[in-house]
C-alpha cells in the first residue's frame, strides 16, 4: 500500500475503513472502504485516468472536489464515473477510459 497522509492540519487523523479489494484495469489493488477511488488508487502510484476523445492525452486528478471531468474513469461498467468524490468498495472494477470507453481507442471502432 501506498503513502497516504496520516494527518492533516485541519481535519486532523483520518479515519480508514476496512481494507478492501479492487480491479484497475484488470490488476489486483487493495484501498481502504469508503476512501475516494482516486486516493487509493494514487496510493497504487496510478496517476492517468482517462485519455481525452480528441486529442488522446492523458488526465488525471486535477480539481479534486468532484468539479471538473479529468478523474472520470468506467466504474463496475459505467462511464464518466468522479472517482475523486465516489468512496471506494469491495470488489469494484475500475478501468482507465478512453473517450467515453473502457476500449482502448485502437480498438474501438
């Protein structure tokens, strides 16, 4: 497991869940229950989430309060999923999106 903060100044120690198990784009990760994706999934030193339709370069945590769209990812098959404000759970798939897919764009028709 990643480094996370043990304390920070003004929400003090933060309170972790329980220790779960999760899929980023096939590979086995383990998170804490309730995190955001996006924390445990920078802990696992992933920084890309998607891939931009246009011009198919990368994003990733940007704004970090759930405002902008550089954190989407598919989530359990869904597209366009915030994981900087959705809590992580048991058994979730993740996948880095590419458009608006889970398909890496040379393979999307």
């Amino acid at each position: 497991m990643g480094t996370r903060i043990t304390e920070h100044p003004i929400l003090g120690e933060p309170k972790k869940g329980k220790l779960v198990h999760f899929t980023y784009d096939g590979q086995k990760l383990q998170g804490y229950e309730g995190e955001p994706i996006a924390v445990a999934l920078k802990a696992a030193g992933i920084m890309i989430h998607r891939y931009t339709k246009k011009e198919h370069t990368p994003r990733g945590i940007f704004c970090a309060i759930g405002r902008c769209t550089d954190c989407v990812m598919v989530v359990d098959g869904v597209p366009n999923v915030r994981t900087c404000v959705t809590p992580l759970k048991e058994g979730m798939k993740i996948q880095t999106q590419y458009g608006v897919s889970a398909e890496p764009f040379e393979n999307q028709k």
